[in-house]
C-alpha cells in the first residue's frame, strides 16, 4: 500500500513539473525557439498590456523588414515582383506562429505597411486583445463606422484598411487602438493638421506622459500631450493600473528563465492566461 502511494505521489509530482511544457506541445508547425524570442521582446515592452492586461486593445509585437516589394527598377504592372521564394520563408514562419497563438481573447496580426522603401516592406505583427478591441469599436463607432467597421469586424480587416487611411484618419485610429486617452488623441492629430497647414510651425510643442515597461520606464508606451499639461486623473489610473501588471509580471518573469539562460516566453503568456496548445484541447474549446 505504501508502494502504490509513492507511485502515486511521484506520477503527481512530475505532472505538475511538466505542466508548462504539456501547454506547449501537441500544435506541431511553428518555430519555438523564433516563437519565444517574438513572445519575450513584446512582454518587456509595451504589448505586455495587452498580452497580460487589457489596457491596449492592440499592440505592436515585431518589427519585420524583407525585400519583397517592388524597387526602382521594376516595370509598372510587372507580375514578378517577389524576385525569390526564399525571401518568403521567415515570413511564413511568423505567419505560422500567428496562427499557432491565435486563440481565446487573442488575435496576431500580421500586417504590411502601405510605403515602400526601394525594394524593402515593413511589416508589423501586432496582438489583439478581442474583448478590447469589440469594445473600441462599440464606444467609438462614429469614427469607425464610416469605414462600415462594427463591434463584431475581424481585426484582420480592420488593421489594414488603417494602415493604407489618409494620414489624419490614421494617426487617430491608432491612437484609439493603442489605448492612449482621448484627450492625447485630438492633440496629436489636431497638431499634425496645424503643422501641414503651416509649415513654419515645425512641431507644434508638446510633452509626453510615459507608462514603465519591463525594458526601461520611458519611451515605449509613451503617448504626447499639450506642452504645459498636468497628467490628470485619467492618466493616473491608466499609470497605476499597468504599474500592478508589471510588478507582477517582473515577480513572474525569473521562473521562466531556462538553465541555458533563455526567455520561456511562450510559456509564461500561456501559464498566466490559463490557455493551452495541446492539439486534442483545442479542438474542445474551439
């Protein structure tokens, strides 16, 4: 009797020891190892508020470059523009890890930028908090509307149609979807009209109210506001919200250090939100 309760103890033991890895497995097709690294870079920075909180409806999570757009030398209307498939290949490895981590309240994006440089595209994955972003749309449907955008559209829909916007449309469905406030919004759109209408302003002058982030306090979710502007209670709250986050988060970020030194980032967003890749689960909670 004593046997089978030790078995029993030890079969325990190591399930709760391989808990974190049991999330990981069984969703065969993307890269790890590029998946970690992705996770890491937008947990230390500004996209832990929307992958560990909802204060960002979307966020950025990887700048890419790659030289598959047309250049100078490329014939209007020319139908070969991509000159070699390989120079697709790490694209559709993000795209795979898109799709991998895309579930629950969680949506990644991966979105092309409208402007061109010489051959080069920018490309942005960003992270979508569903919830938040319904929610948006809701509260801010004279804007979006006009685009035909409901509660209900696809991000996947939604994110493009920005990026390639008039500039004054754009910058403000950003600054929406980005979650800074309302009021810093209309300033930055108001002083990007007043700066075209008169160039010899330059920029028109300005301070900035800084959210912390795992990398450093200032500089990523950093938003500008009228030059003389005393932070009211609307970003106070904001502040102190992400703060408890981010302690957290700091509290969090040391178990998932590897022995070789590495970011266990995947597996940290999957513990703290409770969700699972296991292939035969998510067929359950689809």
């Amino acid at each position: 009797m004593n046997r089978i309760l030790l078995v029993i103890i030890i079969f325990i033991a190591a399930s709760c020891t391989t808990t974190k890895q049991s999330r990981i497995t069984g969703y065969p097709g993307f890269d790890q190892a590029l998946a970690d690294s992705m996770f890491a870079y937008a947990l230390d920075h500004e996209a832990i508020y929307t992958l560990l909180d909802t204060l960002k409806p979307i966020s950025s999570v990887k700048f890419l470059r790659y030289r598959v757009a047309a250049d100078s030398a490329t014939a209007a209307g020319a139908e070969k523009i991509v000159r070699h498939d390989s120079l697709l290949h790490p694209i559709a490895a993000y795209q795979k890890i898109c799709h991998a981590f895309s579930r629950g309240d969680w949506q990644f994006v991966l979105n092309p930028f409208a402007r061109t440089d010489d051959g080069y595209r920018n490309i942005e994955i960003y992270v979508v908090r569903r919830s938040r972003f319904r929610q948006l749309l809701e509260q801010k449907s004279h804007f979006f509307g006009q685009w035909g955008f409901t509660p209900d559209a696809d991000p996947a829909t939604v994110l493009p149609v920005i990026e390639y916007e008039k500039k004054y449309d754009r910058y403000r469905a950003y600054g929406y979807l980005f979650g800074y406030p309302d009021y810093a919004v209309d300033f930055f759109v108001d002083a990007a009209v007043q700066s075209d209408r008169d160039t010899s302003i330059g920029l028109v002058p300005r301070d900035f109210f800084a959210i912390p982030v795992w990398e450093r306090p200032t500089g990523h979710f950093t938003y500008a506001m009228p030059k003389g502007h005393q932070p009211d209670e609307t970003d106070s709250i904001l502040y102190r919200k992400a703060v408890i986050t981010l302690e957290q988060y700091k509290k969090e970020r040391g178990r998932y250090i590897n022995e070789q030194g590495g970011f266990n980032a995947t597996a940290l967003w999957l513990q703290w939100n409770d969700i699972t890749l296991n292939e035969k689960r998510r067929r359950k909670i689809k």
